[in-house]
C-alpha cells in the first residue's frame, strides 16, 4: 500500500512525485511509455512555475542550461513595432526560461530518482480504478510503451495492482485516470493550426524573443540552448506532411531569414483545441496538468499551469495523509486552478488571434495602435505580467 499513486510521468508527474516523496511519503509514479520521449514540444518555463520547481531542488540547474528569455520584440514589414522586456519585473526570475522539455524531464526524472529510485515505473498501462473507501486499487498491465526504451519497462507479467490511499491523473489530455472516472470535459476546437521546428540560429537576436506579425499569419522565434532556435508559424491549413524546407520557406517570406533546412533537428505541425474537466476532485483522486485542463500551446502555459497545480496540491495531499481536515482547502485549490486555467485560454485565443491571417491595412493599423500602447508604463507591465503567467500564480 502506498500514500500516493501518480498516473504519468511527464514534467508535471515527476515534479509532483518529487515533492511528495521530499514529505518521506511512499509514492508510486506509473508511467505507460518504456522510456523517457525525446520529443520536446514544450520549452518555455515561465517565473512562477520556476518558483515553484525551486521546492524540488530543480530550479538551479534548469537556469543554468537554459537561455533566459528577458526581452520580446515585435517586428512587421521589417520595422520594430514593440518591444517588451521583462526587467522590471518583481520577481526573482525577470525572464523566462527557454529548454527542451526532453531535457526538463530528464532533470526531474533525475531529482526523483536521487530521492526514490523505485518510484518511478515506467511500461504500465492503467486499466481500471476501484474505491475502496479507504483506499484505491489500479490495475493495468505492461505496456509496449510508444518510443524506444532505454530503462527496462515494467516486469510484471499479467494484470498486476498498486493500491494507493490516494491517486493523482497527471496523465496527459487523453488521461486513462479522467476517463475511468467519467469526469466530463467542456471545450472547443479553434480553426488554428501551427507548423514550428527547431534549426541553428544563425541571426544577432541572441536571447530576445522574436514575433513577427505579417499579412500571412504571425511567425515567432525563440533562442534554445546549443545554439538553436524554434521557429513558429500560423498556417492556412494542418500540414502533417510538411518538410523542413517547407517551414525555411515560410520563415524567409515572413521574416527574410534563411534557415538551413539540411540542419532541422525537430518539426510539428499542429492544431489547437482547449478541454477543461469539469472538476479536478472527485473522492481521493485529483487531476491535474493537461488530465484537468488542456489549453493551446500558444503562449507556452500548459506545462507550467500544471506545475502550478502541483504545488498548491502537494501540501494538501500531505495534510489529508496526516489526517487533517482538507475540505476546505481541497474545494479552494479547485476553484483557484480551474479560474488560472480559464484565464491562460483566454490569453491564449487572444495569443491565436493576434496571430491569424489578416490584411495588410488591418495589420498596419493595429501594429500603429501596438506600439503606442506598449509605450505605456502602465500596459507594458501588464502585458510582460500576462506573458510571464504572473497573474496566474
């Protein structure tokens, strides 16, 4: 029998298993792919969630690796018209951090492994969850996982159970644990879809992110470590079989940068859809990260909404172990996260609309009133606050 029974092994899994077993708690983290991914679709950490991961013991290092993003520039036709910078910010972290989520995993796999290096179980297929009462039990069986594994899987043979006095889904926007559950979702698929991929940076805008608003869609640019930088771009339809060359070719119409195709380590087209479950509380099972609200990747939010998540919950959990009351709390940590994940949809439609196609006039008179805006104080703060996710603490 253990305390806690994580359900997925992603950034938000890990960083929940990490603080909890900092508590001496007993946890399990039951992970369905055989080995870590290599895919690494989100690389933004934003000053909160870093805050937050400073209670892991991983912060330090991430800053380390990472390159520190404190400046935003907005450019159209080839002319600025705005730039944000992040320096006037009260906080610690005046930037935000830019590194591959394969490489963010990996540091918290590590942390985890240093505190418990049992607790993470990787090749297992949750199929069912019973209640108990006192306790639940999740069944499964071992899993092919979806990439190739490095770490042996799971061992078991058969069905095989993990009983646990508490269980969290941070399994993802197709969670097993949401599902078994029947929790309902609400949300919306958006017309928007994206083509980005990673290629070396061979321009002078070092550490500033770059967004480049034109006709065809917006394009942005941001720094990675090791030289590189992601390119994003708006596109007309979802463009599955798109090759390198066909983003250098978007790239250099909309920003006259030329980028070595021959050199692309990564590419992704995708769509947008947002799924908010309809509570993230249901007896002793807590949903949280994508499990509980999946949001556009626009903006870089998701993966450090669920963070935030975590740690709000991991004293809670820590609490109802101990026996203390935590209705009250439990029903507050709802409703503050679920009012963070609808304002990070909000500001992630208005992210894909100020991105969308538009016309050339449209796009002049609105970069006009941009630039005057940003000039002020008043807005440029609130805007470097939104962008930094510091009013979804």
């Amino acid at each position: 029998m253990f305390d806690v029974v994580v359900v997925g092994a992603g950034p938000v899994g890990l960083f929940l298993g990490a603080l909890l077993l900092q508590e001496d708690l007993s946890v399990r983290i039951l992970e369905q792919r055989t080995g870590p991914s290599p895919h690494s679709r989100a690389i933004g950490i934003h000053p909160p969630a870093l805050a937050a991961l400073e209670q892991a013991g991983v912060a330090a290092q991430m800053v380390a690796e990472a390159v520190q993003i404190g400046l935003g520039i907005a450019r159209s036709a080839g002319t600025e018209v705005a730039r944000l910078s992040f320096a006037t910010l009260a906080s610690h972290y005046p930037y935000v951090l830019t590194l591959p989520q394969a490489r963010t995993e990996a540091l918290l796999e590590a942390r985890l492994h240093a505190l418990d290096p049992a607790a993470l179980v990787r090749g297992f297929c949750v199929s069912s969850m019973h209640d108990a009462g006192t306790f639940l039990t999740l069944s499964g069986s071992p899993s092919g996982g979806d990439n190739d594994a490095q770490t042996p899987p799971f061992s078991g043979l058969g069905t095989e159970h993990f009983q646990a006095r508490l269980v969290v889904g941070a399994d993802g926007a197709r969670s097993a644990v949401r599902r078994l559950l029947g929790v309902p979702t609400s949300g919306r698929d958006y017309p928007d879809t994206y083509l980005m991929g990673d290629f070396p940076d061979t321009g002078t805008d070092g550490s500033a992110a770059i967004l480049y608003l034109e006709p065809g869609g917006i394009l942005e640019s941001f720094p990675l470590p090791g030289g590189l930088r992601r390119w994003v771009a708006h596109t007309d339809s979802l463009l599955l079989d798109a090759t390198a060359a066909d983003l250098a070719r978007i790239v250099i119409e909309r920003s006259g940068v030329s980028l070595d195709a021959g050199a692309n380590s990564m590419l992704s087209a995708f769509a947008v859809r947002t799924r908010l479950a309809r509570h993230m509380i249901a007896g002793r099972v807590a949903l949280v990260g994508d499990a509980a609200h999946e949001i556009s990747p626009i903006g870089g939010q998701g993966m450090n909404l669920g963070w935030l998540d975590a740690a709000e919950l991991a004293p809670i959990v820590v609490a109802a172990l101990a026996g203390k009351p935590t209705g009250t709390k439990l029903a507050a940590f709802e409703k503050k996260r679920m009012r963070a994940a609808r304002t990070a949809a909000r500001q992630a439609q208005l992210n894909m609309m100020l991105g969308r196609k538009v016309s050339a006039s449209y796009l002049q008179r609105r970069n006009a009133v941009l630039g005057r805006l940003v000039r002020l104080d008043a807005v440029h703060n609130l805007v470097a606050r939104r962008f930094t996710m510091h009013s979804l603490r």
